[in-house]
C-alpha cells in the first residue's frame, strides 16, 4: 500500500464527522433570512458537536429554495460502513441547530438515528427533486 492510498483509507488522528453549513450567495445571510440567526446557529453547531466535528461553510450548496441547509457527512469508520451524508434543510432556529449538535455528538450518521425533530433529514441530496430556483 501506497503513503498516498493510506491516507485515502485511514482516518488521521482527530477526524471526526464534518458539518458542512450553506453560508453563501443566500443562504445564511440576513438578505434571505433577516430574522434568522445565523452565527448564533454556527456558533452551536461549531462548539456543541462535540469534539473532532469540524463546522465548514460552504458558498453554496445548490438547495436555496430548502434554507438554511446543513449536510452533516458521517465519520470515516461510519463511512467506511455505508453511512452517507444527511441533508438538512429549513436550519433557521438555535433549537434546531442544537438538535443537530446533539445527533452529532451521539455519532451522527449511520451510528444515531436521527431526531424526530429533524424529520426532514434525507440521507441524500433532494436537488433532484427541488428547483434550483435561488430565492
């Protein structure tokens, strides 16, 4: 085996799930949501997912009609296993963004089930389904 086929298939120390959060071209910005508070939801998803979470924002993650929309993509040992990516959609309250921290921090896709406060969650992209249309 290869440095560089390793590092494909072992996870390095403090790799943990990934949040990916829309912060881009309307998504998080006060333009499209003015009463949302989006650092407050950033600020809990970065420190209340517990350790080894890494918070990304993202310019744009092509689902402006479903706002604010965070992807939480599992761990390497649950990927490993066949846990895919969560969608999120309408992430617009600090309840909602705790909800999501606290999935994260009991194992995240593919180890805990997600919240039934999170009904919307889908283990995969709705872009087929939903227009592109921005706002």
């Amino acid at each position: 085996m290869t440095a560089t086929s390793a590092a494909k298939t072992e996870p390095r120390p403090g790799q943990g799930l990934r949040i990916r959060m829309c912060r881009g071209c309307c998504c998080g910005t006060r333009r499209k949501h003015p009463d949302v508070d989006h650092d407050g939801i950033a600020e809990i998803l970065a420190h209340e997912s517990g350790s080894g979470t890494e918070l990304v924002s993202t310019d744009c993650l092509w689902q402006c009609a479903l706002s604010n929309v965070v992807v939480v993509n599992p761990s390497p040992d649950a990927r490993r296993a066949g846990a895919r990516p969560v969608w999120i959609q309408k992430v617009n309250t600090l309840e909602r963004a705790r909800v999501i921290a606290e999935w994260v921090r009991r194992g995240g896709p593919g180890i805990a089930e997600p919240p039934d406060d999170l009904g919307d969650a889908n283990p995969q992209s709705a872009a087929h389904r939903s227009p592109l249309a921005g706002w």
